[in-house]
C-alpha cells in the first residue's frame, strides 16, 4: 500500500514519488549501481494500481508493488519565510476569542468551537515542541478548559518533532491571485459585516457542529486588525449558499519585517444540495476575492482537509494552487519530575 506523506495528494498535484528500484522500475536518474531506491518527480496523474507521474513531457509509470511513498509537494518553490507570513495572515483572521503569543506560537481559545480557533499555530522562527514550550503552551489551553493541540506547519516545525502519523487530521493551505475570476453572471450575492442568525445556523447544520449560536458567531466574527465581510446567497427557500472573507495583514507577532503584504482568507464555503452546480459557489469565491481586492489583498488563500480531493480538485479548476501543508496534534504536558 501506498505511504503518502504528510497529505493525501490528489491528482495534478506536484509529488515526489520514492519507489524501489527493480523490473519495471523506471530509469535511476543518477545513475548509482549501489542504490536500491530512486525517485521522481512532477506532477501526479493517477494512483491506482499503478502511480502516474507526468515528467518533462512524458508520463512516467511506476508500479505499485515498487512504491515506497508519493509526498505531496508546493506547486511552485516556496521558502519557509513564505510559508510563516501566510499562517500569520491566516492566525489573524482565525484567532479566536482570546490569544496570547507564547514561545513563537499563537495560543488560541474560542470556546471549542473549530480546531482551528481552538489551537496553536507557529508565528514566530524558532518555534518548537521542545517541553519547555509544550508545558506553556499546556498552561494557556487549561486555563481555557482546553486540550493543548497544535497545527504542525510543514517545514516551520521540524518533521523529527511529532510523527505525522499522529496527526488528527491533515489539511492543505492553497493561494490564487486575487486576480477577477470567471463566475457565473445574474447571482445576487449579499455582503454584510456580520453573520445574520441564519447565516450562522447554515453554517453549524452544514458542519455537523454542536456549539451554541452565540459562540460560533464570536469567533466567526473575531479578527486581529483585520476586515471581515460574510457572504450569502438565497433563493426563495432561504440561504442557498454561504462565505466568510477575512482581510489581514502579516504583520509579525513579535520581532522581524513582515512582507507588507495584505491576503484574503476564503472560509465557511457552503452550497445547498439543491444549488449545486449551477456556479453559486464559483460566484461566492469571486465576490469573496473582488471584496478582498477592493481591501487592498494581492493574494487569496483558503484551508482544506488533505483528504478532501474533490474540494481540492474544484479549487485547482478554480486557479488556487497548493502552497503548504498542516497537520494538528494533541499534545500531553510535560511530566514534572
């Protein structure tokens, strides 16, 4: 069985794929008699019985009994300094009710409603899980009635800290220029500052999550020095579809430049079973992106489950493009000798 590590790629992903080598392996690149493993890399076309990599103009074939692993990589170059701005862009757009820096992350408390409110994510060089930050990070989640979990950023957290087999779940950053897009013409989209009541319900219902209305709505509408805008379209039934837009800036937490730099934050995508595919949800995207362009963001960003391969293959259609990946751990405190 295929290892994927650490997200499920999808097809037309850029992916490494390390495989045995042997009959019907392909070619070793370097030529190295003494090796017993080779790799290749491009862009994934399928994996099913066997892994299909598009290479230089050909497809390349790698059977599967030879596979050792397909690592899902950014579609372009991305430096971890790139890789640090977006998720403090993102942290500022998603903090919580109540959030504190400590040891270069972002602690964040928002009455468990979203892991991703209810986490730590890494701002700031130097962040580690070494016990010293495991325990203050422990520290702030207790007071807050919380378990201390952390979203594991890829290249930012070193691999050797936490196993990605341990991850509670996987999800994949992507960006697309704030570029106008090709939506469906002749939909109606409503923007407010703030969720109506109904707008929230849809998005609890579409979530299967249990937290109390008054919750939800604080942390949807909690941002730091950031715009919020929230999306919807409706037909003569009600809500048809919904969207959350943040605007933050990636100003650092603590010391260091930040790019100066502006992004919009796509989020709470949803689209009614009856409305579906008609283009609402394309036209939800675009007015999510020209509202974020008119607040001065140059890039859109949106967060998504790695094992969501239809979401992600719609968002490619869409031009996004995968920039990083995430995994979320629970962590137990230090013991105290």
């Amino acid at each position: 069985m295929t290892r994927t590590d650490p997200a499920s790629p999808a097809p037309g992903d850029r992916v490494v794929v390390r495989f045995r080598k042997g009959a019907d392996a392909p070619g070793d690149w370097r030529r190295d008699p003494s090796a017993t493993a080779s790799d290749v890399t491009g862009v994934l076309v399928s994996a099913g019985d066997d892994v299909v990599v598009a290479r230089d103009g050909e497809d390349v074939t790698i059977p599967a009994p030879l596979v050792l692993s397909v690592r899902a990589l950014s579609d372009r170059p991305v430096r971890n300094s790139d890789i640090r701005t977006l998720e403090i862009a993102a942290a500022r757009g998603w903090p919580g009710t109540d959030f504190a820096v400590i040891s270069g992350w972002l602690a964040r408390a928002g009455g468990g409603f979203t892991r991703r409110a209810n986490s730590a994510t890494p701002v700031e060089r130097g962040a580690t899980l070494d016990a010293a930050s495991v325990g203050a990070l422990s520290r702030f989640f207790d007071a807050h009635d919380l378990a201390t979990r952390c979203a594991v950023v890829e290249r930012l957290i070193p691999a050797s800290h936490v196993d990605p087999e341990r991850f509670e779940i996987q999800a994949v950053a992507m960006v697309r220029p704030t570029d106008p897009l090709a939506a469906t013409a002749g939909i109606d989209v409503a923007v407010s500052s703030a969720p109506t009541a109904d707008w929230v319900r849809a998005y609890l219902d579409e979530s299967g999550r249990s937290s109390a209305a008054d919750v939800a709505t604080a942390v949807l509408t909690a941002s730091i020095d950031g715009a919020l805008a929230f999306f919807s379209v409706s037909d003569g039934q009600g809500l048809v579809a919904i969207g959350r837009g943040a605007v933050t800036s990636d100003e650092p937490f603590g010391a260091g430049p930040g790019s100066g730099r502006r992004w919009v934050g796509i989020a709470c995508l949803w689209t009614a079973p009856r409305a579906r595919g008609t283009g609402i949800g394309t036209r939800v995207v675009a007015e999510v992106m020209r509202w974020g362009r008119d607040q001065g963001a140059d890039t859109a960003y949106l967060q998504v489950e790695a094992d969501n391969v239809d979401a992600i293959r719609l968002y490619r259609r869409l031009g996004f493009t995968r920039h990083h990946t995430y995994g979320y751990v629970t962590l137990s405190p230090p013991t105290v000798p």
